[in-house]
C-alpha cells in the first residue's frame, strides 16, 4: 500500500500512527503541496488535492478518517476499531468530531501562527486568532469533561479516536495552542505521546 503524505501534516500523523499501531507497512510518497509538480500529481489521484490518499492495489482513497479505519478492517484480530455496531459508533463519533470540530479550530490558529508567514509573508490576524480560540475552547471543553472520567476516548483502551483527536495536537508548542484550562485532555495528550505510535511517527520540526 502506498500513502501520499507529508510529514507536517496531521491528517497524515493520524493514518500513520494508525498503521503502525496495527503493524501495517505503507510505502511512503512524500508530497509538498507548496510544490506546483507535486500538486499536479496529486490532483491526478485525488481530485480535492489533498493528502493524505492510500493507494491499495488500484484502489484509491482518500480522507484520513477513512484510511483509518479501511488499515483496521484490513488486519484480522485488530483492537482498535470495534467491530460491534455500538462500540464502532462511540470511536466513529470521537473520529468525525475530531475532523468537524477539534481539528478546525486548531488548524486556524495554526495557520495564522505557524504556516501563514511562511506561505505568504503576511503576520497573523488577531481576529482569526480570537476566533479560532474560541473555537478551540469550546471543543477542549467537551474534551476535556468527557476525560475526566476515562483513560482513553472511546469503548474500553486505545482506538482509532485517539489517534484521530491526538494528531492535531502535534503542533501544540509551535502554535501556542491556548490548553492549559484543560487538565484532563493534557493529561489524555501525555498518555497518547507515551504510545509507540506516536513516538515512531514523530516528524522533526
């Protein structure tokens, strides 16, 4: 199996800390979407330009979420995706808040305090910043009352909705995400940055 990535991109962390936690190899295809030859051999395989995209023996997909879960159901006595209807529907849950609600916000202030200047020369917009905050403090809010209570996200151990909530959080530090309100999630955070996946999937900034 082949992944289109890039290792600063967080969609992708997800999909690699996902395979490496289930033991599945992926031929890597770095792809620099600030590069005009890789963006146009990008949109041949996907027409959003946009990474990640797994390529499975002529099948295309695309979608972090969705490789997610294609890597699990791949691996026979696979743990992290339940394969009963309500324990697969609470990591689903935690999965799709993860792309609606949490990675959005932080995307934004990621953008105007780490990427932004790089890109276009241009300093960050304080009220992109105040919204994204916002935005974030009202997601690390259920976050972070639902860990009070729990270890890990969903069902009963680690599962794709770990991996799928953490990895917008690898840019923590650089983008001075404002989260130390939330004690339960930096606690889940720590715990998740103690997992192999993590540590094998850790790009250098």
């Amino acid at each position: 199996m082949q992944l289109y990535y890039h290792p600063y991109s967080s969609n992708a962390r997800r999909v690699l800390m996902a395979a490496d936690h289930l033991g599945i190899r992926l031929d890597l295809v770095e792809c620099n979407l600030m590069s005009e030859a890789d963006r146009r051999r990008l949109m041949e395989i996907n027409d959003n330009n946009k990474i990640p995209v797994l390529i499975d023996d002529g099948f295309v997909l695309w979608e972090s979420c969705a490789i997610m879960q294609y890597l699990a159901d791949s691996k026979a006595g696979q743990t992290v995706y339940p394969t009963d209807p309500l324990g697969r529907a609470d990591v689903n849950r935690w999965m799709f808040w993860a792309c609606q609600h949490f990675a959005p916000a932080i995307g934004t202030i990621a953008w105007e305090n780490v990427w932004k200047k790089m890109v276009t020369g241009q300093d960050a917009d304080v009220d992109e910043l105040a919204r994204g905050a916002a935005d974030l403090a009202r997601a690390a809010a259920v976050l972070d009352k639902h860990l009070a209570r729990r270890r890990w996200l969903a069902w009963d151990g680690v599962t794709l909705a770990d991996y799928a909530v953490a990895a917008s959080l690898m840019v923590r530090e650089r983008a001075r995400l404002p989260l130390d309100d939330y004690p339960h999630l930096l606690a889940w955070f720590e715990r998740v940055q103690a997992l192999p996946a993590w540590a094998n999937t850790e790009s250098v900034w």
